[in-house]
C-alpha cells in the first residue's frame, strides 16, 4: 500500500516545486533598451527617447518579448539569449534575430528574412528606423538644449530640452494620437 503513494507524493513535490518558483525574469531585452536610453544625453534628451519608443511601440515590443518568449527560455534553461552577441527570440510565428553593432540596432524575421533598424547617424546626430530601405528619423539632436522629434504627421518639431519643452511635446504628440484614432 506504500508504494501506491510513492508515485503520487512524486508527483505532488514537483508540482510544488514548480509552484513555489518565480518565472518573473529579468526582463533582460527591455532592460537592455532602457539602460542604452539612459546613455543617449541629457536627462531630457533621455526622456525624449523614452517617450518615443512608447509612442513607436519599442518598449511594448520588448516588453512582450520579454513577457511570452525570453523569460520563459530563462526560467527553464537558466540561461538568458538577450546575453549572446545575436539575440535570438523564438516564437510561435517564427525566429527573431537582434543584433547589436554598436552603431544601432538589426531585428531580423528569421523566416523571411524581413527587417528593420534602428540606427544613430553620427554625422548628422540623429536616430532613425530603417525599414527596407525606407528611413524614418526620429529624433535628431540640435545642440545641449534642444531636439528635433518626429509627431504624430510626419513632421520634425523643435524640443526644448527642459521640463515644460517635453510637456507641451508630449501634450502635442498624444494630442496627435488621439485625434487620429478619434478619426477612425
């Protein structure tokens, strides 16, 4: 009659050791963007590129990664793959491919081989994302007090790098959002 529990009591102490783990993650890919974008400037210039990449879905996109894909690979191999030189995130659509060249960022759809950049001119002091040829700056620094930022149309406008320059850009970028998702 013992041995009937054996098996059962197995069982019950590895759920129990799966349960009483955290899966949480380091969050490792969106970690790796913020500490670069605390590295850009200035405090305001920081906050600028911070801003953008909610408004251009950089950080909703790492974030999930992170979420569905990089911490689970933590988690059960005990080894993260946004530590390699070429990240790799597998998921149910397919390999993504994240490079670093120091000069800006490669995220490439292993299937298709699809890609896009997000690459810092030094010449010209602006960061831009590059999809199939096709340029998009993004934010281009002018001197310590001020950027050019893109808007919601396209357009680059002027930033004051001070804390009422960034409001009233944020107040205009998310006034350009809203209304153009109230025009749909």
């Amino acid at each position: 009659m013992k041995k009937k529990y054996i098996p059962v009591f197995l069982a019950a102490m590895m759920l129990c050791s799966t349960a009483m783990t955290s899966c949480i993650g380091s969050f490792a890919l969106t970690n790796r963007v913020l500490s670069w974008n605390k590295q850009v400037g200035s405090k305001f210039v920081n906050e600028l590129v911070f801003f953008a990449f909610w408004v251009l879905p950089v950080y909703e996109v790492t974030s999930l990664a992170d979420l569905l894909v990089v911490n689970s690979i933590e988690f059960w191999s005990g080894n993260n793959p946004v530590s390699a030189s070429t990240k790799v995130i597998d998921t149910d659509n397919g390999r993504y491919l994240v490079d670093c060249d120091g000069k800006g960022y490669t995220v490439t759809f292993q299937t298709t081989g699809e890609s896009f950049r997000l690459d810092f001119d030094q010449d010209t002091q602006t960061w831009s994302l590059n999809d199939d040829g096709k340029i998009y700056p993004f934010m281009t620094m002018i001197d310590s007090g001020h950027v050019k930022m893109i808007t919601p149309e396209g357009d680059m406008r002027m930033v004051d790098l001070s804390q009422e320059g960034i409001l009233a850009y944020k107040s205009a970028v998310c006034g350009g959002i809203g209304s153009s998702f109230a025009s749909l």
